[in-house]
C-alpha cells in the first residue's frame, strides 16, 4: 500500500540540524475552486513566506524550522496499534498525521477520520459503525498498519494485521514541526491552520470571503463576515478607548481588578506582546460592555438573543461537526483551525482534529479568561465572550457564550460581571 510522506518517528532531537528545511506546498482557492493569485502564505514561527502565482499555488521552503520538541522525542521503530472498545491504540507516532480509514469485507471505504498520533499508546475514537465486521487501515509516518476488527453494538477489538515498513531515506529526512500556516488576502478572511509536517505537497486552503471591515476608534481594523443575516467581526476587539475618547481603565493589579464595579480591561496575563494583543484581543468586564460604548458607530456588543440567532442559524444550516440540524453541536464551526489544545476525548470536540474547524469563518480563539478575584486561567483550552443582557435578579452577573477544546456544543452560562471576557461586535 501507498506509504503517506510525514514526519519520521524514530529521529532523535538531536539530529535535527540546520540541513533541515521546510517544503511545504499547495494551492491557495476560493469558495468557487478557483485559484487565488497574491495570496500572502507564511508560517507563523519559522517565518518562510511565499506569494501565491496566478493559479494560486505555492511553496514554502527554506530554514528555520519550528520544530515541535515535545513529541520530537524517540519513538519505537515498530510502532504497534490495537483496537480496544471502540478506540484505536498507537503506541508510537510522534505528533504525526494519522488518516484512519475503515474497509469492509467487500473492499469499500465506508468512513474516514484524520487525527494526531502522538508518543505512547493514546486512545483515538474510531468512526462511528454498526456491528460486523471491518478492516482498518491506519496510514500514519511511513507506516501503515491493517487490522480486522469484529464490532458488537459498536465495541469491539482487533490487532495489527501487517508489520510496519521500514524507514526509508526519503523518509528519515523528515521533521516534526509545530507551526500555523497564515494566509493573507484582501477581500478575504485571515486563514491559519496548524502544520506539522516540514515536507508537505499538495495542501489545498480554501479562504472565505470576508464582508468587509470594521475600524475602531484606536485605529484597529477587523475583519466581518457574514453569517444569515448577521454580520460579525472575525477578531476579537481590543480597543482601549470607548467610542467617545475616552480611556477605559487598564487594570493589571490583582486587587484592583477583584474590588472593580465599573469599566476596566487587560490583556491576558497582561502581557505587552503586540502579536499576542493582536490575535487574541483584549479581556474587558461586563461593566465595560455595559456603559453601551464600546463599538464603533453603526456596530454593538450582541444581546444574548442575538447569540441565539447566531447559534439557531449554524444549527439549521448544517454546522453541526455531524451534519444533523438538531441539538447544539456548533462549536467545531465557530472555532478557528489553530491554538486551541488538541484533545482526543471525542470526535466532535474542538481540540479533536482542528482542521476540521471553522466552516463558519467565526474564527474563535482560545483566549482564556481573568476571573472576578483576578486570576488568569485557560488559555489555549477556552474562550468566553460577553453578551450585552445582564442577568435578573440583583446579582452582579451577565450572560456570556462559551467554547472548550473538550466540547462539541456553544455554552451559556452567566457570571460575575467584573470578569475578563473576550468581546466580539455585530452590525446594527
């Protein structure tokens, strides 16, 4: 069978030496499947940078490589896999690219996921079948692996059926990487996927169209896009002005923040970091959100039943990660394809395959919290936007929306409002 080109599991760190270079490429193409010429494709972290040609293809190549040092570690040189109640087991991987694919007995592929296979044996969910029985073939590195499996109410085991292939020369010159490819465009949604793979062909991205801009008045320019009849910014705010002039308060103190009743933002962990600041946005309290003077003109801080109009629309019109248009399984769709921590606990959740994410163009990001007693916690794993509605009752408490790396569904809960939360505006 086919061996997939990916990164090799058996290097050691500390062969990885200046000779490796990135060779990444593809095509860049709209919503139609048309090529995009002067595209802007980079990576994030190791910074090699391409122009996309008339047909919109590229290559990305060159040094230095972000190398991902946590799973670039020894790996056995016969990986084994096992299926054990309805999970895949690999022990071995190292951050690679796994495609699994289930056959059955007549030979056709029925079902197809793609997940990461890192060091060790990490349970990864299977696709979802009916009882029989099956043949998975698990391409992954420069092995492939094929076991039978016999599936009773949906559980079921099995072992490998072939022996790993060895490693080949072309193969051993391979890296792990951990880095986010950016594309950049006018007219066109920001688009950022992880990669890690330093020798990838043929990628195809696929940019949404953007609505257009929105500025504030510090002179940040977000990109909208268009979801039913509203229209959202992609990013989130970080104005530090109100759209009066005046200053909204940064508190970066911790009891300071804890005994606020008014307006007030930071930035997480009050770092100073531009491109931080830039891609995740400022964390503001409700009472912020509250004084109705936080967006530009002709924008606003969305009311809890305009949420509801956003989460309703993705329902009904197949966002959910498995396609039904009933229940609250959204979240896969409005989150972005990056930074948000990988988890394998199922196959609907955010951190589960992120290349799966944001069919949307939401492009929600992680961006973690700073609690109402002023701690930090969560990035990488949360993001919590505000609504403009405060809760009834007396209590200090407003609603606000919520996506987890370890849920399939768009949250609502309501808390305290001197809490930091991300904030996104729609168009009035």
């Amino acid at each position: 069978m086919e061996i997939i080109k990916s990164v090799c599991a058996g290097l050691l760190v500390a062969s990885f030496c200046g000779a490796q270079n990135v060779a990444i490429s593809g095509t860049v193409k709209n919503g139609a499947g048309v090529g995009i010429a002067g595209a802007i494709v980079r990576l994030e972290t190791g910074k090699q940078t391409a122009t996309t040609g008339a047909n919109g293809g590229f290559t990305l190549s060159g040094g230095p490589l972000a190398i991902d040092r946590q799973h670039a570690k020894i790996a056995p040189q016969k990986p084994d896999a096992s299926l054990r109640n309805g999970y895949l087991y690999v022990n071995g991987g190292g951050g690679l690219s796994a495609e699994i694919r289930a056959v059955n007995l007549r030979g056709e592929v029925i079902a197809s996921v793609t997940n990461v296979v890192y060091p060790g044996a990490r349970p990864l969910p299977l696709p979802s079948l009916g009882a029989g029985v099956y043949m998975y073939a698990i391409r992954s590195g420069n092995s492939e692996i094929l076991l039978k499996s016999c599936l009773v109410n949906e559980r079921g085991a099995g072992i490998a059926g072939s022996s790993p292939r060895p490693l080949t020369k072309q193969a051993r010159s391979l890296v792990a990487i951990n880095d986010v490819i950016a594309v950049t465009k006018a007219g066109y949604l920001d688009y950022r996927m992880i990669v890690t793979n330093s020798d990838t062909t043929g990628i195809e991205i696929q940019m949404m169209a953007s609505a257009g801009t929105v500025t504030d008045i510090d002179g940040n320019v977000y990109q909208t896009i268009k979801i039913g009849n509203q229209e959202w910014t992609a990013q989130n705010l970080r104005t530090t002005k109100f759209n009066d002039g005046t200053a909204i308060p940064k508190v970066a103190d911790s009891l300071t923040w804890y005994a606020l009743t008014g307006p007030g933002y930071c930035y997480y962990t009050n770092t100073t970091n531009g491109d931080s600041i830039n891609k995740y946005g400022a964390l503001y309290t409700w009472y912020a959100v509250g004084t109705k003077k936080l967006a530009p003109t002709g924008w606003h801080v969305p009311a809890d039943s305009e949420w509801d109009t956003l989460q309703n629309y993705l329902i009904a019109n197949g966002h959910n990660w498995d396609g039904t248009t009933t229940d609250n399984k959204i979240a896969k769709s409005l989150a972005a394809k990056a930074d948000w921590s990988a988890s394998s606990v199922a196959q609907g959740v955010i951190g589960n395959n992120v290349t799966l994410n944001n069919k949307s163009g939401f492009s929600a990001l992680p961006a973690g919290v700073r609690l109402n007693y002023a701690a930090f916690t969560n990035k990488a794993f949360m993001g919590c936007w505000w609504s403009a509605t405060e809760m009834q009752g007396g209590m200090p408490f407003a609603y606000y929306r919520y996506l987890s790396n370890e849920y399939d569904y768009l949250d609502r809960i309501e808390y305290f409002e001197n809490s930091g939360f991300s904030v996104r505006l729609v168009k009035d």
